[in-house]
C-alpha cells in the first residue's frame, strides 16, 4: 500500500487499485481521538475506513483532494469524518478547544456527531450561533453576538438576558450578572443583591457545593452531573442537606474507582489535573473569582500531584508546566506544600 500523503500524484492515481489502494490521510474530528477515521483512493472512488465499516465518498475529486485536521476536503466538499457536506475547504473551519470543537462556515455554526450505533456521522447545525461573531472562550463556553453557548447539553443563554456579568466558575459555568445566578445554563432562584462567594468543593467530576452568602446567611448550590443531560441543581440554605449530597457523591465515585483499571486510574487523574491547572490559571486573571478556590481544593491538588510523581511515569514538560501554573503559585501563595 502506498505511503500516506496530502498531494496525490498522477503516477499515484492511475496506479491505485482495489488490491493496492492510496492511503490519503487519518484523521477524527475531534482531535486525538481514536480511531481514527481513514482516507483511501482504490482508483475508482474515494473512501472512509472506521472501525471495520466502508463508507464510499464518490462525490470527493481525487484529483483535488486537500487533507485537514478535522477529515479531508476538495474544491466542492469537505469530509468531516464520513459526513460529506458541500463546502469549499476555503470556506470551511473547525474552532475549538480540548476536543469540543464547533465547525464553522460563513454565518453557519455546527457540531459534529456519530450517529447511534456509530453507523455513520453528521453535523449538527445551531441556528442560533453566528459563526461571523463566534468566539470560543473555554473548551465549555463559547460567545457570539447574541448568545452564550455550552458544550455538555446546556442551554443557551441570551445576552438580552444578563447584562454585565462575570463567570464565576468555568468548570461548571457558574455566571452572575447584575441581575441573575446562572449555573450550567440554568437561571436560579437566587437573589444577586448582598450576595458573595465563600467557596467550591468538589467530589471528582460528579458533584460540586458553591456556597455564598447573602443577607440572610448562608446559601448552597448543589450542582450533579448527569449522563448526557444538563447538572441536576439546587439551591438550598440546609447545611446538613450538604452533607447528605456529598456523603452520596463520595459513595459514588469509590464504586468508580474500583471499577477502574490502574492505566484507567491514572488517566484520569491526569485528566483531572490538567484541568485544574487550566482553571486555576483562568482564575489566575480574574482576583475576584480567588474566594471559590478552598484551602481543601489546593490540598487535595497537592496530594495528587505528589501522588502521581510517586507512582506515575510523567513527562517532564508537563510537570514543568504545572509546577510553572498558576494552580502552584496559588498553593504557595496559601502556603500549601507540594508534595513529592
């Protein structure tokens, strides 16, 4: 089989045949994910090779074919894993990060999705995002003209709606604006006037506790992720209804945990962290978001990281990187060790 390659030549194609097939490019459309979806030329047809399924692209000229980070393209389509849509590559763009990724032409906005069963894929529009305008500020959250956008199954929101407002917490899209709590989409039934942060607590990614304070004392946000559907969320004063939703979360994530294999463990402990250091250095810009970081979030984030350097064999440039963030500046900065 012939080498991959993103310029096909003349002696290639006619070359190409059903038993010797031109191997064009692998690719997903969201990013480092894999499989990957696989490009041949067979001297026929152009095709996509995914997980033991043939799709044909006849409509791709081998003749003009283009590779790019999301599939492959010619002068009249783009391949976006195997959905074929008409668009010159020119006119085309993914813009995302951290593999949620939105697809852009023009004015148009979509995301990309497998099908159920993963027989095929496609691309979603969303009619209410302007791509002319479209401004992607986290790997959940995204701007336009009109709108503030969420991965994850959230809803949208207008900007009608908020006026000034601040993100509180990209983790969970915590945002206040001058008039309204909003919490992964959701407006909640929380007075803004006297209110103000004391902290978060987490358990793993499956629950979060904001507290705040208001005039009339203490006020929690229970905040529960689930599968394919916004967080469940409630607002309550009880503190020991706190305790009830984090006593079941920590029951949850040790059934998790001992379903895990050890390279399981540790890829997400990784996961984990990265995204700890990418929060806190969002924070890092913004002091008035530092009450949400806890003494116990630093604490927990120091054991894991002298955790992983015991037991994990790391790479060097990313251990630099998160000693060098502003996570670690933090944890100095509250006198936080890191341990090793």
């Amino acid at each position: 089989m012939a080498k991959p390659t993103s310029k096909v030549t003349a002696d290639e194609i006619n070359a190409a045949s059903f038993a010797d097939p031109i191997f064009l490019h692998a690719a997903h459309p969201l990013a480092r994910k894999t499989p990957q979806y696989s490009y041949f030329y067979n001297g026929h047809l152009v095709y996509c090779y995914f997980k033991g399924a043939i799709t044909p692209l006849p409509e791709i000229d081998i003749h003009s074919v283009k590779t790019r980070p999301y599939g492959i393209a010619d002068n009249r389509y783009v391949v976006v894993g195997d959905c074929v849509h008409e668009c010159p590559a020119s006119g085309f763009k993914r813009v995302g990060k951290h593999g949620h990724f939105y697809f852009v032409q023009g004015a148009d906005v979509f995301t990309w999705h497998q099908a159920e069963a993963q027989q095929g894929s496609y691309l979603q529009p969303i009619p209410e995002l302007d791509g002319k305008s479209l401004q992607v500020v986290d790997e959940d959250f995204a701007t336009d003209a009109n709108w503030l956008w969420f991965f994850r199954n959230l809803p949208g929101i207008r900007k009608s709606a908020l006026g000034h407002y601040q993100v509180r917490d990209y983790d969970w899209m915590l945002l206040q604006s001058d008039t309204a709590v909003f919490l992964a989409g959701q407006r909640l039934d929380i007075e803004v006037n006297a209110l103000h942060w004391v902290g978060r607590d987490t358990v793993a990614d499956i629950g979060a506790v904001f507290h705040g304070q208001d005039d009339q004392g203490d006020i929690y946000i229970l905040a529960e992720r689930q599968s394919k559907q916004p967080p469940g969320v409630e607002v309550t004063r009880d503190s020991e209804r706190v305790k009830v939703a984090q006593a079941n979360w920590q029951a949850q994530q040790v059934e998790r945990t001992a379903k895990l294999e050890p390279e399981q463990r540790q890829a997400r402990d990784l996961n984990w962290l990265r995204a700890q250091a990418q929060q806190y250095d969002l924070l890092n810009s913004d002091q008035q978001t530092w009450p949400l970081i806890t003494a116990e979030r630093l604490h927990e984030a120091a054991q894991l990281i002298g955790h992983m350097q015991a037991h994990y064999s790391l790479d060097a440039g990313f251990l630099a990187q998160v000693e060098n963030s502003a996570l670690v500046k933090m944890m100095q900065r509250c006198g936080v060790p890191l341990l090793r």
